[in-house]
C-alpha cells in the first residue's frame, strides 16, 4: 500500500454544521453525489482557471484522468459522479479519461456510516478493486466526487501504481469533507494536501 498521495479539492462541506453555509455545502454536495456536474461547469472553470498555477500538477492536458471507482460494480447505465465529473474535466481539456479501475465486488457504501470504523477499511476498498489493461501517461489523477479520510483514494492510488509504477499518481476531488469543524464560513476552498496511510494501524489522515 503506498504511504502517501498529494491530493487537491476545490471545495469543502460541512456533514453537520448548522450555518446557513454549512446548509448550502450540503446541497451542493448531494448534486454532485448525483451526478449533476454540469450544474457547476461555469463555476469549476472559473475556480480551474483562476487557480491554474497549483492546480496544474493534478489537472492539464497531458493527464490521465482515472474514476475513482462506486462502491458496487458498474452496470449498464449506473451513476458515475467520478465519471461525470472526468467528463467535466476533458471538456474544459485538463485531462484524458481512463475508466480503468474498476470494483470487482461490492463493499459497504461509505456515506451511510458515521462512523469511520464502519466504513471499508483501506485493505477493504484494495482487495475489491482492479486494474483494466491500459497505457497511460506518465501523470496519473485519480478522480473522485467527495474526499472524506482518503482510504478510497490511498487504495486506488495503490492499485493504480501497482499496475504502473513509472506513473506519478495524484488525487483529485471536487469537495472534502469537513467533519471535525463545527461549520464552514465558505463553500469554496481550493486546497493542496497529502493523505497518509498508516500501515500498522490501516488508517489513513488527511492535511489538511
């Protein structure tokens, strides 16, 4: 498993707080949930554009774009907000798609559990995950809906760098969650960070 990913979100939301902000970075984030990226296509431009200088290691034209991949496995016509939000992303020509990891069994969905130690741990999300035949560029940036603690994140990342070694693989999310701050005073909150696992303990952290 790797010991580390950098990762960039363009926006955070609070699970919990009960500001008017903390209210609307809910709803924004269940329409991304839902995959209704185009929504935002305006806004994530202008945030890309205006951000472009640190922002450019995870998305330009010369990346490979990966979904990060539902908690089941795809069937015919399923959402896929990673998927939408890639689409997004190769529209506005900051990457290549490449859905190529995949889940090959399902796992408990993250979202219904409160707490951490219900969610798939990062070996969980790792064994029900796999790697599709596929060359990509040398940058690698898994693509995800919303950021939590990083374990889907440091488990694809691990897979991914399994199957290619010579990539530099990064992690990019629209929105991260907030949970451990009672309210957030802005939706928008363009972030560069590392999420780190502990091998002994089979967590991860996130900073910020």
């Amino acid at each position: 498993m790797l010991s580390s990913v950098d990762y960039a979100a363009l926006l955070q939301y609070s699970p919990r707080g009960n500001s008017d902000v903390s209210s609307k970075s809910r709803k924004v984030t269940n329409t991304i949930k839902a995959g209704r990226i185009e929504t935002f296509r305006k806004r994530i431009s202008e945030i890309t554009s205006e951000n472009k200088q640190i922002l450019s290691p995870f998305l330009n034209e010369d990346i490979t774009l990966i979904p990060a991949p539902r908690s089941s496995p795809i069937r015919g016509t399923d959402l896929w907000p990673a998927l939408e939000i890639c689409k997004l992303l190769a529209s506005l020509q900051l990457g290549a798609i490449a859905p190529c990891l995949i889940r090959t069994e399902a796992i408990r969905k993250s979202s219904l559990y409160y707490s951490a130690d219900k969610r798939p741990s990062v070996q969980e999300q790792y064994d029900s995950m796999s790697v599709e035949n596929y060359v990509p560029t040398e940058n690698i940036t898994l693509i995800d809906d919303v950021l939590t603690l990083g374990r889907t994140s440091i488990a694809g990342a691990s897979r991914l760098a399994e199957k290619f070694p010579n990539a530099t693989i990064r992690v990019f999310a629209l929105i991260r969650t907030m949970g451990f701050v009672p309210d957030v005073d802005n939706i928008l909150n363009v972030q560069i960070g590392t999420i780190t696992f502990n091998d002994f303990s089979g967590k991860c952290t996130r900073n910020p």
